[in-house]
C-alpha cells in the first residue's frame, strides 16, 4: 500500500528535492525520514519546532508500505512493536541500575539486535499536544501518526506543498 504523507522542514535557501533524514539521538524511531500522516500534524510541527528561520516548509511524498512495520492499524505488528520495546527496556534496566533508559538505548537495542532488520520503516502514534486537533470534550478522536522511513528507497514522488510562517 502506498500512502501519501508529510514532511516539514525549517526554510532553506533552496527547496528540498528529498527528505532530510534525522540523526537525532532522542528521535522517537530512531535514525530515519520522518513523515507526518496528516498535513495538519505536518502543519504544526512546523509552527512548534520548525522556527529557526521564522518559516517552514512543507512537502509530500508517497510512500510505498508494505515492508513498513505498521504498529497503528496493524495488531500483529503492534503487538510485536510493543514486546520488542519492553524487552529493550528490560535488558537495559537490568544492565544500568544508574540511569532511567532513555529512546537512544532503545533504539541502539534495535539495531545491535537486528531486530528490525528487513523493516524498511515503522508507523507509529502518539497523542498531539496541537490544541487544534480534532476533540469532541476532551475526546481526541484522531490520532497523531508519524512514518520514519529508513529505507530511502521506498519513498517516491518528493514535492514541495507549501510554505507559511512561524
């Protein structure tokens, strides 16, 4: 399944003709491109952490699913998304009394493992803290997804879609 997300970056001098890849060591899914589900969450993203240059850019992409480990609409791949993260915790609170394990364990435990070894991304979901999502009450009935790609490969048809201001 190809589907057709977001990525929001600060404004360059020149627009991107591909994603930027993120190396952060707190990256929630590790090294990868991150793609946003909905271009609202690209929106904001850009508005709360995209501010450097007072502009942001957003771009579309299509990105083709089916070797992406799908841990939002998929239970199988949920419920092996979740043992693999309860395992990381567990071999490295074991290991360092000292410190609380932080998403850099985790996802160092990934790769030392192998065990998304032939994963080309994952799909994964979070609460927004974007007031503007969609709640009825405090209900918040849409969910916040985000897409890292590690596989560059899978990612087609990389286009400019707008730009706005921080």
């Amino acid at each position: 399944m190809v589907r057709t997300v977001y990525h929001t970056q600060e404004r360059r001098r020149f627009r991107l003709s591909f994603p930027v890849k993120c190396y952060r060591s707190d990256a929630w899914l590790g090294e990868g491109y991150y793609f946003w589900y909905y271009l609202d969450d690209a929106n904001h993203w850009g508005i709360t952490s995209k501010t450097k240059t007072g502009y942001y850019e957003m771009y579309a992409a299509d990105i083709d699913c089916e070797d992406v480990l799908d841990t939002v609409f998929n239970e199988e791949h949920y419920l092996f998304w979740i043992k693999q993260i309860e395992t990381a915790i567990a071999y490295h609170v074991k290991r360092r009394h000292d410190r609380q394990v932080t998403l850099k364990d985790i996802n160092d435990y990934f790769v030392a493992k192998k065990l998304l070894e032939g994963v080309k991304g994952v799909m994964f979901q979070d609460i927004s803290n974007n007031p503007s999502s969609q709640f009825v009450g405090k209900f918040q009935y849409r969910k916040r997804i985000q897409i890292a790609v590690y596989d560059e490969q899978i990612i087609a048809n990389f286009v400019f879609v707008e730009e706005s201001k921080c």
